[in-house]
C-alpha cells in the first residue's frame, strides 16, 4: 500500500513548521519542512560568493549542491547536510532567508529539488509545508490544508517571537514585511503561493497555538478518513 501524505501550505509567519511537527508527531507521519531546503541551497550560493537573484549563476551552481536530509534519532528533528556538513543552525540566519526567498524563485531550482520532496513522499507517510506542496509537488496527496491567519495577527507572532529572543522590532515594521513577502510569494512566476481548489482552510487569526493544532488535526483527522 503507498505512504499517506499530507500537504501543508500557506503564507510565511502562520505556524505552519511548528503545527506541522507537531501535527507530524501526533499521526506517527515524518515531518519534512521543505522550505529548510531551498535554504541549504541559497547557504551554498553565499558560501560561493554567487548573487541568489541571478538565475544563471545559481543554476550552474545546482550539480554541486549536494544536499541531504536526515533525521536525528534521538529528538526525531529534520537536519540538513550540505556536502556532508550539518547546517541546521545556519540556514535559520536572516541573510539566508533572503537568499531562500531569491533562489526559490528559479525555476530551475524548483525543478532540481523538486524530486528530493517527491522521493520522501514515496519513501514515508509525510507531513509536508512549503508553498506549492499541495499545487505542484505532490497533487494527488491524500490531504490537503491551506494554513493562514490574518497579516496583522502573523506580524503580532512574530513581534513576540522576536522580543522573546532578545532582537525587538516594532509591529509597524514587522508587519510592512510580511505583506511585502506575500505579495512577492503570490506574483512570482514560479510556483506562486495560492490554495489548491481542493484544500482545506484552517485560519488561525483566532487562535492561540493549542487551537490552532486542535484545528490543523481535526482537518487532517477528518479528510484522511473521508
Ligand atoms: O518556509 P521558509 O521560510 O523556511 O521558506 C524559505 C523560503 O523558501 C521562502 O522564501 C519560501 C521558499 N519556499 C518555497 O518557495 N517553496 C517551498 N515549498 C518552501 C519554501
């Protein structure tokens, strides 16, 4: 019998990587957090000294990038390896996720990484988030979710997020950047964000982190046994 997969999608700053693993964890499903790859990659292009913005650049880059997933046994956590060096930590610094942001518009990029996704789809039942999971990678996943909360309600996550770890910024600020990257995820020409027709929506504006999982996985629950 094939692997269940389930597709998470939806704009940054909506608790899709922490719902997700923890949606992951509760089903016994592994949690695979895609966007961490085109991060691996876009490290690699500024380890290289290559501009992420320019599409030829980084794709001559593409049959150096080896980059591997794997997954830790003892805290059950997706690490990635790139040419066999753990980098994990550095992929979550903020210059990264601008070069994420860039690289991850090439198509050519989305067609090199888009096999490593579909491999662990086949190899595992999976939780998967991203952009284009439920559009492009994987289609015919047996569930589909579209996770979202209001722009306002994302800034206010991230302006605790980021109190909390010491770096304040104020909301007016945050939240000016997370409707310039909607706008940029959603008009790219390269697999855009938008809801596949037959996702579900779960909008956590409402919702504080324990509602927001009950919701995500009443709506994995209820559609895996549709
Ligand atoms: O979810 P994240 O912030 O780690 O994603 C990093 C970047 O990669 C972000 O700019 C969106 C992009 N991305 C994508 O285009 N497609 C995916 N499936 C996942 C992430």
């Amino acid at each position: 019998m094939g692997h269940k997969s389930v597709a998470i999608d939806g704009p940054s700053g909506a608790g899709k990587s922490t719902l997700a693993r923890q949606a992951a964890k509760a089903l016994g499903f592994l949690y695979v957090d895609t966007g961490a790859i085109y991060r691996t990659l876009a490290l690699l292009a500024l380890e290289r000294g290559v501009d992420p913005a320019d599409p030829a650049a980084v794709q001559a880059l593409l049959p150096q990038a080896d980059i591997r997933l794997a997954y830790n046994s003892s805290d059950g956590l997706q690490h990635m390896y790139l040419c066999g060096r753990d980098v994990t930590e550095d992929i979550r610094r903020p210059e990264v996720s601008r070069a994420a942001s860039s690289v991850s518009a090439i198509q050519a990029v989305r067609d090199f990484l888009m096999e490593t996704q579909r491999e662990l789809a086949r190899q595992h039942d999976v939780i998967m988030d991203g952009r284009d999971i439920g559009t492009v990678v994987l289609p015919q996943a047996d569930v589909k979710i579209f996770l979202t909360a209001s722009p306002e309600a994302r800034a206010r996550r991230r302006c605790d997020e980021l109190a909390q770890r010491g770096t304040p910024q104020d909301l007016e600020t945050v939240l000016a950047e997370i409707v310039e990257r909607d706008r940029r995820d959603t008009t790219r020409a390269a697999a855009p964000l938008r809801q596949a027709e037959d996702a579900v929506l779960v909008d956590t504006t409402e919702l504080d982190l324990a509602e927001s999982l009950q919701a995500l996985l009443d709506a994995v629950r209820g559609e895996l046994n549709a």
